[in-house]
C-alpha cells in the first residue's frame, strides 16, 4: 500500500513536471514570435544574419580560433562564445536571440511569482509585446555584444526566482539552486549579484519560517560571489570592475547625485537618437511607479510587491549607474522587464488598496490598463524600431559587400600571402580588431597593408586593430608603404 502511494506521488510530481515544461515551451514560443515579429518584421529589409557589423563581432565570431584556457575576466560567457563561435557564427548568434527570450521569459516567471496575472497567456503576451517593443530589441537580434549580460541575466534572474520558490514551497531544493544559479551568473558577468541580495532580503521578510535557513544559504551565495569578483578585480585587475581615471570608459561615480543622474540618463533613452519618444513613456512609467509604490506604503503601511519589483530593476541598473562614461541604450531590456512588472503590480495593488474588488477582479483591471499602455509603447517606438533595424541591416549589407569580395579572392590571397587594402572604414574586419575573423572564419590567411590617412577618424581604430593582430595587419599613411606583389583590394568602389 505505502508502495502505491509512493508511486503515485511520484506520478502526480511527473504530470506537473510535464505540464510546467509545456507551459514553459509554448510560453518561450509565442515570446519568440513577438521578438521576430518586433526585431524583423516591423522594419528590417533582411532576413536574420550573422554578417558582422560591430568590431565586437569580429572577435566574437573569429574566438573559435583562440585556445582554450581558463580566465578570470567572465569565464563562462568567454568560454561560451568560444566554444558556440567553434560551431560557426550562426550558433553564436543565435544563441543571443535566444537568451533574449529566455530572459524576458524568467522575468515573467519573477512576476508570477509575487503576483500571479488573471487570464494568464493574454497578460504573458502583452509582457512580451511590451518588453520587445522596445527599439534596442533591434540589437539584440544582431549584435553578439549581448551575450554576457544577457547569460548573467538568464542565470542571475532564475536565481532571484528560485529564492522566491523557497517562500512559497519551501523545502524543494530552491536555495541550493539559487546559489548554483548566482554563481554561474556572476562567472558570466557581474550585474545581478546585486538583484539576488535585493530578493534574499524580500524573501526573507515574506517567509513564514526557516528564515535561518534562508539567511545562511543566502549569505553563502554572496559571499562566495564576492570572492569571484575579488579574484577578477585584484587576479585578473579587470578594467571593467571600475577605473580611477576620470576620462576612462569605466570610471566609478558612486556618489548618490551621480548614481541618480545616470539612472536618469538611461530612463531618458541613454542619449540614443532612436529612443528620444521611448525614454520619455519609460520616464512616465518609472515615475508612475515610483509614486505609485510611496502611496501603498502610507495606504497599507508594510512593503508592497510593486516596491520589491521597482527595489528589483533599481538594482539590475545599479551597476551600470554608477560608470557614467559607460552608458550604452542597449542595456535597457537588462532592466525594462522588472520595470513593466512593477507597472502591472502597482496597478493590481492600487485598485485593492482604494477598492472593495476582489483579488481577480484587481487582477482584471490591472490587465486591461496594461493593455492600454502596451498599445502605447508598441506605437510610439515603431519608428525606433524601424531606425536601428534599418542601420544594422545597411551596415550588414555593406560587410557582406566586402566579405563576398574577399572571398572571391580567396585562392589568390591565400597564394600571395599579401592584400593591399584602401577604403577600410569603422565596420571593416581590420578596425579595432586583430584579424581573426579573417583568418578563422573565412580561412584568409595573409598580411593585410590597410592604407589610411593619420587625419582620418578610423586611423586610430586600425592602428588599435594592427596593434592586436601579432604583426598580420600593417597600417600604411601612403601606397608607397605598399608591397608592389600584393592582391590590391578596393573597399571603396564596392560602397
């Protein structure tokens, strides 16, 4: 008898194993529609690609060729774009459009996990239409810079969920998985250490018991992320952790003003012209929420959900906020979806705050008025959208230009072992990167002369570029630098 009933526990643990996985992979599927329709459909003229555009996705895709070692700098997300760029280029790419998805799909899973929507799979769609409407999507369907934070986001958020899990069903193993989860996290990038110390502290307050428990597994999690980014900052002496110098990339202004006003700096758009609507919706949600949140904790005297979610986003920025000569647009979607997910809770707690509704009927309306603001958003950062799809898709068309007429040389350059080239702008394969696309992905192997002149913008890049290619790139001011037996490239006729 006790046999029976084992078996049939386990059978009733299995169905719901399989029906979360379900759940999961038609939630992951109809968010993965959404993001094409919002990257591809709704203003680029070309199909998903994975022709490089940034110098960054020149080394990216050219890693395949580097040698496996271990580093402290980013482990897993280094060694990760090592191993996908092995595959070939369209497996790293991919796996970014992927991640994207992923990580929106885990901050829905966050939300449900403080509130629960009404009418589930419509709520699940408007939080993704809203996320992916965003002009930035754009880039994360064609820049290979994502990969890091959006691995550290995956794990980092699946942590801070698992945390939660442990409120509402303890015992199951979640804490042991939120410090596996933060860990690998913060071996892929540094960002969400922060978010994981901002949930303990919530999950703590809301769990009726083991709070001990919860404390300890907790605190190991951070300590043991803190000695990871100790070894990176002081091992390694990684330049990303923060820099003295005032003109650096990654100077560190701690001060509050200065944390405010770069805080500020990414609600307004981070200054990208495409984003100049967008920033101001996102400033009006932010401010929305922000009063919203001051009005429940007088109204109901104790923490609201929607505070905890806007403590949540405040805290994904808050690494970013403190490099005010780092800020880069793209990072909005790190901290976008929390920020909707407050939008919806505010709206769900102030309707049970002022009215006698029950929880459903609050839930009801919170939906319905997100849908308003849903509609908003998508209309307002068409244009966005449009704009910097079409300027990858240019740019990408551009390289492809000049990949293919490589490549139609190739026999010829491998046998010469020499290439002149002019014409050579801020997107070609010789700026601010050493060559190893060149020679891993398309199999060129030769030395590049790149003619520029000391007066144009992109001679320090190709000079930066040259510098890291081991002698296999020359920069030359005149064609009289040139060797006389090269295979004579002219990227300018092909523009």
């Amino acid at each position: 008898m006790h046999d029976l009933k084992n078996a049939g526990s386990l059978e009733a643990i299995a169905g719901k194993w399989r029906n979360g996985a379900t759940t999961m992979l038609l939630a992951l599927f109809l968010m993965g529609v959404v993001f094409y329709l919002s990257a591809y459909g709704l203003g680029a003229h070309y199909a998903p690609s994975a022709v490089p555009v940034h110098h960054d996705d020149y080394s990216n895709y050219g890693s395949g060729g580097n040698v496996w070692n271990w580093v402290w700098i980013r482990p897993f997300s280094t060694l990760l774009i090592q191993g996908l760029a092995q595959m070939g280029p369209e497996w790293l790419i991919w796996s970014i459009r992927l991640l994207s998805l992923v990580f929106v799909l885990l901050n829905w899973k966050l939300l449900c996990e403080v509130i629960r929507p009404a009418n589930y799979w419509i709520a699940l769609l408007l939080f993704a239409v809203v996320c992916f409407a965003t002009p930035v999507i754009a880039e994360y369907a064609r820049y290979t810079g994502m990969v890091t934070h959006m691995l550290s986001g995956c794990f980092g958020v699946a942590a801070a969920w698992a945390l939660l899990r442990e409120v509402t069903r303890p015992g199951r193993g979640a804490l042991q998985w939120s410090l596996l989860l933060l860990v690998l996290s913060v071996l892929a990038k540094e960002d969400f250490v922060v978010l994981y110390a901002v949930t303990a502290a919530y999950a703590v307050l809301q769990a009726r018991g083991q709070r001990k428990r919860m404390i300890a597994w907790s605190g190991i999690a951070l300590l043991i992320s803190g000695l990871l980014i100790a070894g990176a900052k002081f091992m390694a002496a990684s330049s990303f952790l923060g820099m003295s110098d005032t003109a650096a990339p990654y100077f560190i202004d701690a001060t509050p003003t200065g944390i405010a006003h770069t805080i500020w700096r990414y609600l307004l758009g981070g200054g990208h012209p495409a984003l100049g609507q967008h920033g101001r919706t996102i400033c009006t949600v932010f401010v929305f929420v922000l009063v919203s949140t001051l009005v429940l904790i007088l109204r109901t005297r104790a923490v609201p959900k929607t505070a905890y979610l806007l403590a949540a986003m405040l805290s994904v920025m808050l690494p970013y906020s403190v490099l005010p000569n780092h800020v880069n647009a793209y990072y909005e979607l790190i901290w976008l979806p929390l920020l909707m997910a407050a939008c919806y809770a505010a709206l769900f707690e102030l309707v049970q705050a002022f009215t006698s509704a029950s929880e459903r009927s609050a839930k009801v309306f919170a939906t319905s008025i997100f849908l308003l603001l849903v509609i908003l958003v998508s209309l307002f950062d068409r244009s966005g959208r449009d704009s910097i799809a079409s300027w990858y898709d240019e740019v990408g068309m551009s390289n492809r230009h000049v990949l293919a007429a490589l490549a139609s040389q190739k026999d010829q350059i491998n046998h010469v072992g020499k290439v002149c080239v002019s014409g050579a702008d801020t997107f070609s394969p010789w700026y601010m990167h050493g060559g190893s696309y060149l020679d891993h992905v398309m199999g060129l192997h030769a030395t590049w002369y790149v003619l520029a002149d000391p007066a144009s913008p992109v001679y320090a890049g190709l000079v930066s570029g040259a510098a890291s290619s081991a002698g296999k790139t020359i920069v030359v001011e005149t064609t009289l630098g040139m060797p006389v037996d090269c295979v004579a490239i002219h990227l300018e006729a092909l523009k």
